[in-house]
C-alpha cells in the first residue's frame, strides 16, 4: 500500500484530546523524570496537543519535488588554521594558579570521588 500524496490528503483538525492525552504527557514527563502538578499536566498537554495539531497541519503540504535539507543556509567551517605558537613556561603558569600540585593545577575532586 502506498502512501497518499499531499493532494489525496484531507484536512480533518482533531481535538487535542484525540491527539495526545494527560496521561500520556504524565507518562513523558516520568520519564524525563520531571514532577509536574495537575495545572502543568493539563497546561502541556494542551500545548503539546497545539504543536502535533500544527505538525499534522505541515503534513498536508504539497512537497514533490522538495529536496529534504538538513540546514538552510551552507555551513563554512571558521575556524582558524591550527599554528604552533609561543608556549608559556609551566613553572610561571603554576605560580599564578589558586592551586597547584606537583607542577599540576590542583581542581577540587569530581562529584563522587573523595578527595
């Protein structure tokens, strides 16, 4: 079976009920583990609901011939050539640092390592 073209389409604008559901949002939310109250649930699913409308509207374009793009604008690489310079003396770097340790810079420890 083959997919119908944007011109065998019909627009038929669903409710945001039948689009997306509180408990479906609730579901996403408790899996991005995020705690929403009742106003946030029922406020998102409405909004959530307005953007699958929108997405379901965008649907019904005609794009034969469209080219798929990733970005609309082509993209140029900026940065500079990568030349070998002057380097800094580690011992006048090491001087300057709010901490250092045995010609380290010396950082508070990581989340979960004990010092």
């Amino acid at each position: 079976m083959t997919e119908p073209t944007s011109q065998e389409r019909t627009h038929t604008p669903a409710s945001t009920s039948e689009r997306i559901t509180t408990e479906q949002v609730a579901k996403v939310a408790k899996l991005a583990r995020l705690r929403l109250t009742d106003e946030e649930l029922t406020r998102f699913t409405g909004q959530l609901g307005d953007v699958l409308e929108h997405a379901a509207d965008l649907d019904l374009l005609d794009l034969e011939g469209v080219e798929p793009m990733a970005q609309p604008i082509p993209l140029a690489n900026v940065f500079r050539k990568d030349v070998p310079g002057p380097i800094l003396d580690r011992d006048e770097v090491l001087a300057v640092a709010p901490a250092a340790e045995d010609g380290f810079f010396r950082v508070p420890p990581v989340l979960g390592e004990s010092e």
